[in-house]
C-alpha cells in the first residue's frame, strides 16, 4: 500500500510514518438527507441513522441503533467498514466522537462522546436555520483547548447529504465550484442536487455576512470543523483532515474566514486525505477544490482499491459508489505509514461482510 | 528473523523488543572522499551527495538533490534501502537528521534537521582542520540537552570514506587496529587507504594533545558523535550505535577520552548493532575493536543476508559489497525485535529497485 501526493510534497505525511493518532469522528445530521434521492449514505427512511451507526461500528465492531451493517439500496457497504478494518489491523490510539447534531445519540460507552448541545440542522432548501456564529465558536473554544494526546489528530465526518450542503457552501461562499463536487453516487443525481443547491442559494444574498449565509445553507459539521482547525492551529496541532470534497469545503470556509477576519493561520500543520475513488472521480476534482485556497496545502489519496477483492459489493466502490466518508481515505493513508498490506485488509472488510 | 550477539548477553536488544524509538542519522561530508579509489559510498564525482540521497531516500521514500538512488559503480545500491524498508514495515517513530557538515543539506519540510554550524571537513592527507575542542562540546551539549521523545535512540551515519578517517582516528588515539577496520568495498582498496591514513598520521604526534591529534586525521560524526554520547550519558538515555567499525571508532575515542578526562561513563545504556556482513568481513574485526574498550559493551549483529533474493544487485552485499552504512544493521536488529519477516523485508527492498 502507498499514497499519492495530490498537492505538495510527500513530507507531511511520511513524517507521521508510524506515529500515534486521536481519531475525531464529527458527527451530523442535515434534513437535507429527507429530500427524495439526493443520498443513498445509508438505509431508505432510515439515512438519519447512518452517522450514529457508523460510528458504533467503528468503535464497537457492531451496529446497536438498527440491526445490520449501514448499506446503500443498491448494497454498497458503508466506508465504515474500511476504517474499521484499519482500525482492528494497526489500532488508532484513541477514538472520540463528536455530536455535532445527532437525531441518535451512538449507544457507546467508553469512547469519549464531546456533547455541543446542538441540534440537527433543517434542511437547505428550506433555510438550514442553524446559529453559525456561535457554532464556530464552539469549535473554534474546543480546538483551542483540546488537549493533544497523540501525535496528531485525523478528523473525519459522517453526514449523509453532505456533499450537497457542501457544494451549497462553497458557492454561498463564492466560489465557482461547478462539477467540482463528489456524491456518494456512482452518477450523481444531478437535478435534485442542483434544484435543491439553487433553492438554498435563493436564500442568501450578498448583503449577508458570511455567518448569515451559512446560517442558511451549510451544515453543522463545515461550520464547527472550521473553527475546530482553526482553534487547533492556535496550538500547532498536526490535523489530517479525513475526507474528499467535504473536508474541501471546511477548508474553503476557513480560506474565507481567515480572509474576513485575518490572523495566522499556519497551513503546514494541515493536510487532507482521501481515497483514490474521490481523487480519480471524474464527476468532481478535488484538487481543483484545494487549488483556490489561498494558503498552499499538502493533500494525499491513498492507493487503496477492492481489485484484488471477488466480493461483489465491494467491487461497487472501484465502479466509483460510495466513495469516501468516515474517514475511509484518510485511515488507508495511515495504513499505508503503518506498514499494513493491502491483502490483509481487503481480507478483514471481506470477513464484515459474511 | 534474528540477531546474533558479538559481545555481552542479549538482554540489552531483547529488553527493547516493541519499544519505541528515534533514529538520528548522522550525515556529514570529509573531503578524504575526494581521494582517488578511496570509497565507493556514491556515484562517481557525485560522492559527496551520497549522505545528503541517503537521508532523503530514508526520510521522504525519493532522492531529490540527484536523479536515481545512489549506487557503487559496480551497482551496488545504497545501504539506505534497507533502512527505508525497515521504516517502512515498521515505522520507527521519530526519524532526525544531524547536519555534521553537509555540502548540500537535504531536501526535506517536517523532519527535524538539527544544525550546528558545522562546515565539511578537509581530506585527512592534508590535514582534516576540524576545531575538535569545538566540535566536541557541541556534540556534548547537545547530548546533555537532548529531549528523549521515545524508548531509545539508534544513531545511524552517513559519511562517503569513514571508514578510513575511523580507521586514522583510532590509529592516532594509539590504538592497535591494524587489518580490524571494514571498507565499502569487497576487496578494501588496501593500498589508497593505508597510504593516505600513514599520510595523516604523519600530522600526529605524542606532544600534540587528543584534541590536537582529532582535529588532524578525523571526521565530523565520530568527534561530534563522541560528545553527543558522552552527554546522552549523562541523562541515562539508551543508545543503539548503528554501524560498524566506524562506530566502534567512536567508541574507542569515547575510552580514550574517559580516560583521560575522568568522570562516569556507564556503558550499560549503549550497545552497537550491525550487520552480518560487517560481523562476518574477513578483512575486519568487529569484535576485536569493541574489545579493546575498558568498559564492557553488547554488541549485536543482524543475521538478514540476501540469500533468500535473487536480485544480482543485492547479492553484491552477501558477497562483501557496501554491508553496512545509514544505519542499515540496527535497523534489521530493530526489524528483528518488532517481529519483521526476512521475506517481507527483501520484498520491499526488490521494489525499490525495479
């Protein structure tokens, strides 16, 4: 197993070869998922449920909110399955879940649960009404006092519907992101989630300040992660940011923010991770998304695909579903600085789905 | 996978079974590599890069200041490949460089590159003009400063014709050494080496003081390194040497100057690794050398060799070629106490080369 540098040089990340990792699991439910075929991330009528069932599953090896493993209609596996296998092969140090709006809470205990009190956000076509200033803030007091155990910190998200609020971000923002962005659809279902990205757009004007625009048509998890980062670069901390187009836009957010607002903001501390099914995918570019930041950014897709694997659901993710999400990137990445065999964890994913 | 133990018992490498560590490469230029057939550590009138590739292969997967991995003109490939493939199975958790005089510093962001101010040394014939004194107490600060982040430290070198300066310091610090001291080379080019370390030690003489004598016939990593461990002592901090002979001449000059400058040494907390091919070189002595010490020392020895590949480049080394250097023989200890498999490891080390 290896990793591809997509921006920047292969430095950031080979020097946490065999270092230690908190990995922070941001968790969130946008109603934007009720809108019909705008997501297949998780079990029709039951899409809520994808984050706090993903999350249970990579903690705990089992799902407890809902019987059986979270899967497309069309019976792709969740990412989760990926992280996990990664995680049950080259173990990372401590897992911590943050509650960023859950409709379920994850019935753990042990694993740390970080509670905002914030609730999940509306749908954005119909306004997301979500209190983005003080959501930032949130995140923005919490990466300032983290306390960094390990040697750094691999932050990924589950949020059905989040590519579309994503997109909707992005060009709230301003910037010109057409066709730039991901699905978790082999063909993105391009009429509802440009009808649904232009309802939400009408919503917001260029007399609203950058918080009243999010406000509208962001989500939970791109409004407290990009206080969160910027937070922790307060303390230097070292953050891959687990995800494709997703964690693009939490970036693209603080381009803007830090923009608005000046300050230092130290990019070397950051770099993004993804799979190779996002960073090869031709309906969006990823690298294109990176490139209009300001700041430069050290970017990398892990080499990992199921070629070598007969099992048929899985061979969907190579035919370019699913994709990405619970940090499924950026967990091949450090398997690949953790010295695991693409074979072994093929044949570990295979074993969840007997 | 396993190693064999050359002096003392083998409790000192067992008790650092799955231990974490820091390897500290050494890189430094002597222009002793200048002198015609003296070294083969490099590509011809390229020598002088050969440390700067090697930390970049090990650290970064790549060589940037040159095209292509170093290499013998006879093929041979740079030790640091074993090093790189060990790192890679089994990543060693901090990996930093000390510039001991580099013509041309690494091409690397992230990893640590420790600077002293520290100038390439002259070709020992003429006279090496290091400030020893200087040197020295750099070497010992540094020691006495330096942050032990992880279990132990291994201290690996790269310097293109050490073998010879190590062989002239030892000879000047009176040691009898004669036919103890290994070479890059399967035949040693006895003649160059011999004339140009009785050249050398023509700029010795009793009156002179050990520093006098230092700053004469020999290289930057054994004065600095000398220091460095002398000072690592004095905080009990546990030290693997990663060479050979020229590591058992930074032992004999830290003997000599325990010696003559008084004070504890407790060589409990250090040991040497090597390679077979070192341990089993007819034309040296291993063993011999660390004998001479007034301390006791464990030594070790990895038994990786290349019989089990059939790749002709490799071979070279079972037939006596390179055999160690970068830190190559404490790696495959370190490999062997971390569980590696020989297979896995040659695997590894093929694909570099294909």
């Amino acid at each position: 197993m290896n990793f591809t540098t997509i921006l920047g040089t292969p430095d950031f990340l080979e020097h946490l070869r065999g270092k230690e990792t908190t990995f922070l699991l941001a968790l969130s439910n946008t109603k934007t998922y009720e809108i019909e075929g705008i997501t297949q991330a998780g079990i029709p009528g039951k899409i809520y449920l994808t984050p706090t069932l993903d999350s249970e599953f990579v903690c705990a090896g089992e799902v407890r909110s809902l019987d059986g493993v979270p899967e497309t209609p069309k019976g792709v596996p969740t990412p989760a399955l990926i992280t996990r296998a990664v995680h049950l092969q080259n173990p990372f140090k401590d897992i911590e879940l943050l509650n960023l709006g859950l409709e379920v809470a994850p019935k753990l205990s042990y694993f740390k649960q970080h509670e905002f009190d914030i609730e999940p956000s509306n749908a954005i076509n119909s306004g997301a009404n979500i209190n983005a200033m003080e959501l930032f803030q949130k995140g923005l007091e919490f990466g300032k006092n983290f306390t960094l155990k390990n040697d750094y910190i691999i932050l990924a998200e589950s949020v059905p519907a989040g590519t579309t609020t994503a997109q909707a971000t992005a060009k709230a923002l301003g910037y010109a992101v057409e066709g730039k962005f991901a699905s978790s659809f082999k063909e993105a279902p391009t009429n509802v989630k440009q009808e649904t990205i232009k309802e939400a757009l009408l919503k917001v004007n260029e007399q609203m300040d950058i918080f009243d625009k999010l406000s509208n048509v962001s989500d939970n998890m791109i409004i407290f992660n990009a206080g969160f980062i910027l937070g922790l670069n307060a303390q230097q901390a070292k953050v891959v940011l687990a995800g494709g187009t997703q964690m693009a836009s939490v970036l693209l957010l603080v381009n803007s923010l830090v923009e608005i607002m000046g300050g230092e903001f130290d990019s070397s501390n950051i770099a993004l991770c993804t799979t190779k099914w996002v960073y090869q995918d031709e309906g969006s570019d990823i690298k294109a998304l990176l490139e209009m930041l300001n700041f430069p950014i050290n970017a990398y897709a892990s080499d990992f695909d199921f070629s070598k694997s007969s099992h048929p659901a899985l061979k969907l993710y190579d035919e370019g579903e699913a994709k990405e999400g619970v940090g499924a990137g950026a967990a091949l990445c450090y398997a690949a600085v953790n010295g695991l065999k693409e074979e072994d964890l093929i044949t570990q994913i295979e074993a969840f789905l007997v």
